[in-house]
C-alpha cells in the first residue's frame, strides 16, 4: 500500500474522496500488476457499472495534480524530514542511472538508504541509445532543487562519466562519484599522461590519488581518484575506477 511517511501529505493534497480512491488503485495495481486501464477498471471494488467505474478511472488518472513534480515532490520532501533515516552521515546519496524496458528509454534518479534504492524523479527519452550531457543535467536539476538544503552525492556509472558532467556539478558545489572507463588518461607526477589501466591494480589491491589531473582536455581541474579491483570469484573479477 501508500506508506505511511506520505499518507496525511497526499490527503491534504488530494481530498478525502481521491485520496480513498488512489488507495483502491494502488491496491488494485499491487494485486493485479497490470496497468491496463479496463483491466483496472473492472477490478475496482467499486459498486458501480463497468464504464462508469473506467471513466471514473480515466479522469482521475488525468487530474492535472497527479504528475511527479506536483505531487511526488512534496512527498519526497516530507520523506527527507527523517534525515536519520533517508541520510548517512548528513549526507544524501542520489544514483543517476539509464535503463530500458524493451522500447521505451527511462533516465532516472534514486535515493540510496538502507543498501536499497528508490526512483525518485524520471524521464522517458523519446529516442533510443544512452542520455547526453543536456538530459543528464536536466533530471538532476530537478533533483537538486528539491534537495536544495541537504549535502547530495551523486552516484553514477560510466554512461555518467564526462567531464563536462563533473565539470557541471562542481560549479554546483555537489559532491559526486562516478565511475570511469580505463582508457581514462590522468597526469603521473612525471607529467605524463597515462591510461588508468596502467595504474598496477591487481586483484585484491586498491588505490586513492588525491588532486590529480585527468584527461588531456584543458579547464577541467583536479579529482581525487579511487580504484579498487575484489578479489576475483570464480571468473568473473571486477574492476572499479571512480572519479571524485
């Protein structure tokens, strides 16, 4: 069901009436898991004909008030009012991720707490393939306005690698942590440029450089850069490079 962190939030916001009806149309969804709306409609529990239940069904779903930053937002902040619980150490961890279920491309940012994660703004891109730097800034803008007051670290992996990314997010004053590919250069204290696979790690070892130069491309500055490789199991190792 509707938990309980939000419930009085979406019954001011809603009514009395709507907000008892999404209650019947989250329930319904958790048994059914479908989102079709006559299959919907007809598991309504709601003593009233099939057609009156799905045009019922229909003008609520498109009350104006039903959209995430209208809605949703003041929900997630009612949830950040908890910081003990939704925060580490003062700080919020948001994941940018990319994801796509068959033909449709979903941007997405997650609250990370408890080792679990929960969407808390998204995008449908209307074309196929990975996010560009405009998209990305785009759904964390939204993000950071709501979390405006609280420290954020942003999270990514290599999609989220660019430097005019990090670029941005620094101007920001927003802490981040995103993954690199290896071919990644950085500056050795020689003053030569190296690929990060160069850097010796092997299984089982680590390594932290702080205020190093990376990438070749001017205006950039300096990161702090960590690479971890675990220890392998069976034969899948992993290797870990995150820019910071």
């Amino acid at each position: 069901m509707i938990s309980e962190l939000y419930q009085k939030v979406l019954e001011n916001e809603l009514g009395r009436a709507r907000y008892l009806l999404l209650l019947m149309v989250v329930g319904t969804l958790q048994i059914l898991k479908q989102a079709k709306l006559e299959i919907l409609a007809e598991a309504l529990p709601i003593p009233i004909l099939f057609e009156s239940r799905r045009k019922k069904l229909k003008r609520f779903l498109n009350l104006e008030i039903l959209n995430i930053e209208k809605i949703w937002f003041i929900c997630l902040k009612e949830m950040l009012k908890q910081p003990e619980r939704f925060t580490t150490k003062g700080l919020a961890y948001i994941a940018i991720d990319w994801t796509s279920w068959g033909a449709i491309n979903i941007l997405m940012v997650s609250l990370i707490y408890d080792k679990r994660s929960i969407a808390i703004y998204w995008e449908i891109l209307d074309k196929k393939g990975s996010s560009n730097l405009e998209e990305q800034q785009r759904v964390l803008e939204k993000i950071l306005t709501v979390l405006s007051g609280h420290k954020i670290v942003v999270l990514g992996d290599r999609e989220f690698c660019s430097f005019s990314l990090k670029k941005w997010l620094r101007e920001k004053r927003i802490y981040f942590c995103l993954r690199q590919k290896q071919s990644t250069n950085i500056k050795t204290e020689e003053g030569v440029y190296q690929e990060m696979r160069g850097l010796g790690l092997s299984p089982g070892t680590q390594l932290f450089l702080n205020d190093v130069n990376i990438t070749k491309e001017q205006g950039f500055g300096q990161f702090n850069l960590a690479g971890k490789w675990k220890k392998p199991i069976g034969v899948f190792p992993q290797n870990n490079l995150g820019i910071f």
